[in-house]
C-alpha cells in the first residue's frame, strides 16, 4: 500500500474514464496523481483472452454483481447488472465493440445546455484517443492510446447474418463510426495483438511507470471529504483500515453511473429529503443527483440449431477448442480472439426522427442469463436494443444501509414509445434470421418462438426475457448550472462544490445511440483537457 496521503488529483475509480484520466494527468511530471481502484488489478487471464468475456461473469472478484429493483413494467423481475470492479472497470469485461453513437446524440447534448459537447467539439478526442487500424483520416486517428482493430476471426455465422441482413434491405457497411450508420456489418473491436485492450491497459501500461502516478487498487472509497464546500479529499477503505487522502487540486470522481451518484450522497451531496432519510445531513441539495438513470434494454431472438455452427458447448466441439487454444497461445489468432458478439448493426422503427433508433448485436451461439450458465448444444441469437429509451430511472440510497449496494431502478419500459420500438426490433431480427441464409444448421427458433406471434405475446416475451445491455448512464448529468435538476456544469464540476468534478458515463445527458466505452473515454480525455487547462 501506497503511504504518501497528499496529492494534487486523486482519481475515484480506475474504470474506462478514470484511467484514461490519471494517464493523462501524469504526463505533467510535477503533478501528482493518485488512481484509486475499489476492484483488484486486471491479473485475470480471461480478462486479456477476447473470448474468455464468455466466463467472465463467473467472477465476482472482478465484477459489482448489481442487481436492479423489480421492475414493474417486466413482471417485477431484479435485473442482473454486472460492472467491472478491476482496473479497466468495465471495459475489462465488456464485449470490445468500438461504437461512438451518432454525431446528432452530441448536438443535441449541447442543445440541452452542455456547451461545448456538440459533434464537432468532440470528434477531436475520439481521434485523440484512438489507434485506428485503417489509418487517420476526417473521423479516425491515429496513434492515439486506444487501439482499434477489425477482428482477426469471425464465425461463419456471423457472416451469414450480415448476408441475411442484406436480404432484408440492409447495406452492409464497413465502419458505423461515420455519417451513414443504418446497416450491418462486422463491429471493430478495442484489441491490440488478439488481445482485449481495456482502458487500463490502453492508458496505463507505461504510465504506471511514472514516479508521479500512484495506483492503489483494493481501495474503496467511503465518502469525499469536503470542508466549507471545497472537495479537500477521500476516505476510503484499504488493506491498513480507512485512511483519509488529501487532494491539493482536485477529487475527480470516476466511479460510473452507480457509483458516482452514490458517492455524492454518502458525502453530504444531493437531494437533501433522501439524505436525511438516510440519516445523512446535506452539504449540497442537488435534486439531479442520481436521478436520469437511463440504459439500454435488450431483447434477444434465440435460435437453436441441429447441425454444428458457431460456438457450441458440446463433446464434439472440444477438439476444436483445444486446438484453438494452441493457435492462440502461438500466434493470438483464431477463435479465442472473438468477442463473439462480432456482428451487428443499426435500423430504424417507426418511431425514429430521421435516425436509427435500434441496434443488433449477432452471437453464433447460445447465451444464458450473461453466460452465468452454460448452455449445450449449437445455436446463434440476434440482440435487439432500443437505442433512445424515453423512460428514465434513479439511484437511491439504501435506507437502511446507505453505505450498502444502491437501490438501482432503470424504470425500463415505462414510457410507451420504448415497448412500440423493442416490438418493432424484434420482429426485423425474427425477419433477418428466418433468411434462408442460415438453412444449412438446421435451426430452430427457441425464443419468442414460433407460437408467439401477436404483438401482445411479444409483448410479455419482451416484459418475461429482456436484460440490460449494459449501458447504464445520466445519473450526474451535465448541463446549465441554472437548471436544478444538473448536477455538474459542462466543465463537468459538481455545482455548489469546488475542487470536485464527475467524469464518467453519469454525466451524459442522453444516452448515445450505440455502445457506451468509447464516448466514456472520450469524455475522460476531454476533461483532462479542461483541467490542465484551468477550466
């Protein structure tokens, strides 16, 4: 354990944004960074072995384990929700794809008061970050700390889905990260040498070197120290007890969208009636924080299949699997560099505004309940998400346990429009995947299934079967310090406080229309801008 106890920054959590923002920090060698981790190093052999994200939930050493309130609106289901608690966060157990949203989700960030953040403010540290494997150019860099790379292997399946899409009337493109986004293909993946290429190991492989960053992992922190309304430090647990950390400059809170919030109210920070009923006396009333919980929902079209295809958990298939195992150690090549969710894409519903509004995920093969069980036999499934989900949630406090697990409410399906769009989702995968690409595995459709046909049948399969996609974001958002229900200014500074600022995915005003880890790098990246700026 670290014994310095004074720093310029301290970071609070050493996820997809608080390593990429201690990284950056540091590279001012008179400046003292200290990154605190609440999760274990990123030591775990399945963490670096793309296909291992398989098991990954297996592993509560790496990972929050959340769970959400019942659900209301989804048969009062508690939706699993892991998060990563090791260094790289969640971005050490996701499933890669490199996906920044559409330019219009930043305008629009702007257009609700986030100055600042529109598209072409932040397409410069998007290249930044990034080490495209096709070369620079008016939407990619290169160089940058992130790699990028298209996948060295994809099942035979995975093509065929991006065939059949086309049947359908969609384009198969190669790259969703530019102006034209409405079709399939084979997602880019954040790998380096067939390995995944988490934050942490994009940001910190060098500079855990430098003699001005210090990473203690193992430390959990317990409230921010804030004395006449300036942010002085942080309390945390560690192996040698609770210690306290003084911050000369800054506490920058990087913990995510559960977290983030939760940590504001334990330190005094947010709506002043929860406080109290948590008996936790006000520093700060901020009503917005925790509050504008929104995620993405997903529903999956599972199909079952009587011949071998994709990746399947039989005795047959072992073979293959130790073979490839060999061709991985070797060359980092082959199937154990899949992220298996290799394919997908974006379409719209009637409910769009001139934008894709769903996204498909294609797996060439059977996933249970996030792979926590393991399912025998042969089959592909297509994961349809709702992109813009019009309904909205809050963390809470644990009354009777503040310090606890939060009370996590996603509130999904509550606005209507949500349901009319998963239906819609859902019927085009089932329309993708009855293409007579797929004949020749013989499949089978397992889910809905085939005597669930009306929308009111799919509607309960929906309300019986839908999980996150893990995409949990809002809960600080930013935005106009005038405007009470914002919780940090667009310089991303916890209003009412000084020397405190949240930079992860709880302060997006809106989701992005696609996969989290990339704008949440973004967001880091940018920050660390402002602040050696002295913004």
């Amino acid at each position: 354990m670290n014994d310095k106890q004074s720093f310029d920054y301290i970071v609070v959590g050493g996820g997809s944004a608080g390593s990429a923002l201690a990284a950056r920090l540091s590279e001012d060698p008179a400046c003292q960074v200290c990154l605190l981790e609440a999760g274990v190093p990123d030591r775990n052999p399945l963490i670096h072995i793309p296909f291992g994200l398989a098991l990954l939930t297996r592993f509560k050493s790496i990972n929050w384990d959340y769970y959400t309130q019942p659900q209301r609106h989804l048969n009062q289901r508690r939706l699993y929700w892991p998060r990563g608690k090791t260094l790289g966060g969640s971005s050490s157990i996701n499933a890669m794809c490199y996906i920044r949203g559409a330019k219009e989700d930043y305008d629009q960030w702007e257009e609700l008061g986030a100055a600042g953040w529109s598209w072409q403010s932040v397409l410069p540290y998007f290249k930044k970050s990034e080490d495209q494997q096709h070369g620079e150019d008016a939407f990619h860099g290169e160089g940058g700390p992130l790699s990028v790379r298209d996948l060295r292997h994809i099942s035979p399946l995975s093509r065929r889905f991006i065939q059949a899409g086309e049947s359908v009337g969609l384009t198969h493109l190669q790259d969703f990260n530019r102006d034209f986004r409405e079709g399939v293909g084979a997602y880019q993946v954040t790998q380096k040498n067939g390995q995944r290429y988490s934050s942490a190991s994009a940001y910190l492989s060098d500079a855990k070197s430098r003699q001005n960053l210090h990473i203690i992992t193992c430390a959990e922190v317990r409230r921010i120290l804030i004395e006449d309304n300036h942010a002085t430090g942080v309390e945390l647990d560690s192996s040698t007890g609770i210690r306290q950390l003084k911050a000369s400059r800054e506490v920058l809170l990087c913990a995510g969208a559960i977290n983030s919030p939760q940590l504001l109210m334990l330190s005094g920070i947010g709506p002043a009636t929860h406080l109290r009923e948590c008996g936790i006396e006000p520093v700060v009333d901020l009503p917005g924080v925790g509050q504008n919980l929104q995620d993405h929902l997903d529903a999956i079209v599972q199909y079952q299949c009587k011949r071998p295809g994709g990746y399947g958990l039989t005795l047959r298939a072992l073979p293959g699997y130790l073979c490839a195992a060999w061709h991985y150690l070797r060359e980092r090549k082959g199937l154990f560099t899949s992220n298996i969710a290799e394919a997908g894409g974006f379409a719209s519903t009637s409910k769009t505004n001139d934008m894709v509004d769903i996204q498909f995920h294609f797996l060439p093969a059977i996933l249970k309940e996030h792979g926590k069980k393991l399912v025998g036999g042969y089959g592909f499934g297509l994961h349809v998400c709702c992109l813009y989900p019009k309904s909205r949630g809050q963390i809470l406090l644990n009354k009777a346990n503040p310090g606890g697990p939060a009370h996590i409410d996603p509130n999904y399906l509550d606005h209507p429009d949500d349901r009319q769009i998963m239906l819609e989702g859902v019927k085009l995968a089932r329309r993708i995947l009855k293409q007579g690409c797929f004949a020749d595995v013989e499949g089978q459709e397992i889910l809905p299934g085939a005597n669930v046909t009306d929308d009111d049948a799919l509607l309960s399969f929906i309300r019986q079967h839908a999980e996150t996609i893990y995409h949990p974001v809002g809960t600080c958002r930013m935005g106009n310090v005038n405007d009470p229900m914002t919780v940090v200014s667009p310089e991303l500074k916890v209003k009412g406080v000084t020397g405190l600022r949240v930079v992860d995915a709880s302060v997006m005003p809106t989701l992005i229309g696609g996969n989290t880890n990339a704008p949440v790098i973004m967001i880091a990246e940018k920050a660390a801008d402002m602040i050696r700026q002295g913004d």
